[in-house]
C-alpha cells in the first residue's frame, strides 16, 4: 500500500514539473491592452458587434482591423466612451442611449419555439418547449440576440423599471442623473 502511495506521489510530481516546465518553456505573451479593453466590455460574448465574443472584438480593436468602438450594444454610451479614451480615438455617434434596457417577452404572443432560449448567451430566459417564455431581468444584459431568432416577433427592449429595488444613487460626476 504505501509503495502505491508512494509511487502514485512520484508519478504526480513528474507531471506537475512536466506541466511547469511546459508552461515555462510555450508561454506566448499576449498584447496587454487587449487584456484592458476586454475588461471594460460587459463579457456577455453576445456577438452583437459581428464578433463571437468580447475578446475577439477587443483584439479587432487594438489591431485596427476595424474602426468602429460602437458596436457594443451591451455596454451602451458609457462603455464606448472608455473605448475611446483608451484608444485615443473620437466617440462616435450610437443610438441614443436611453439607460439600461431588458428584453420583455409577450407572453401573450409566444408560442414556445424556444429559439430566443437557444439565442441567449447568458441563459437570461426561461420557460419549455411549447410554453411562453419569460425573460429573468437581473440577469438580461440588452444584447438583443433573442430578437431576430424569433419566428413570431414577440421580444422587445424595454428600459428597466426603476422600483424600490432598482432605483440607486447618482454616481459623482453624474450631475443629478438618476439611474
């Protein structure tokens, strides 16, 4: 028994050396303002800019592939104007941000196809084959990627309700803006 303990151990050492070694020796140094730009987008991969993802979408960004900071529906007026600091780029022109908007499903009108279920990527609607959906709106991110799988045209973006529970203080700096 302790000979299979022991050698068990040995073996386990060797790999995690091994596996040191490897990431040692094959590390590739990524673009670090990437990394930053990344980190100022909402990560909800929504493929709302015609990228899969968030990443791809800041590495097009930092490599000039494309020119245009305002494709990120998500992340609103205020996300494209720290891209544009960040780049040193001018803001450019976006629908008129409006505050923070969900998806709202007529529930009335839904027939169950589950397509928008399929379309969300941050699993922010809910419901079964043949049944309406709803949409859970703490987590929608307002990515409008459910809106055109739907066969029956019965999602729409509201603004957020502002209630008891959603209403917050003004940021410093906001001027008196309610959020």
């Amino acid at each position: 028994m302790i000979e299979a303990v022991l050698g068990m151990g040995g073996l386990a050492l060797a790999a995690g050396l091994g596996l040191g070694f490897a990431a040692k020796k094959f590390h590739v140094e990524g673009d670090p303002r990437v990394d930053n730009l990344t980190a100022l987008l909402p990560a909800t991969n929504c493929g709302n800019c015609g990228y899969p993802g968030c990443r791809p979408y800041a590495e097009a960004l930092i490599s000039e592939e494309i020119s245009n900071i305002g494709l990120c529906a998500p992340g609103g007026m205020e996300t494209m104007e720290k891209i544009a600091a960040m780049l040193g780029v001018e803001p450019v022109e976006m629908e008129a941000d409006t505050g923070p908007k969900v998806a709202y499903v007529r529930e009335e009108d839904c027939i169950g196809c589950t397509a928008c279920i399929k379309a969300c990527p941050v699993d922010a609607i809910i419901g079964a084959n043949k049944q309406s959906h709803t949409v859970i709106v703490e987590m929608c991110t307002a990515c409008k990627a459910c809106i055109e799988p739907c066969p029956v045209d019965c999602i729409d973006m509201v603004p957020v309700p502002v209630t008891l529970y959603s209403w917050t203080w003004s940021k410093p700096g906001d001027h008196g803006a309610v959020h």
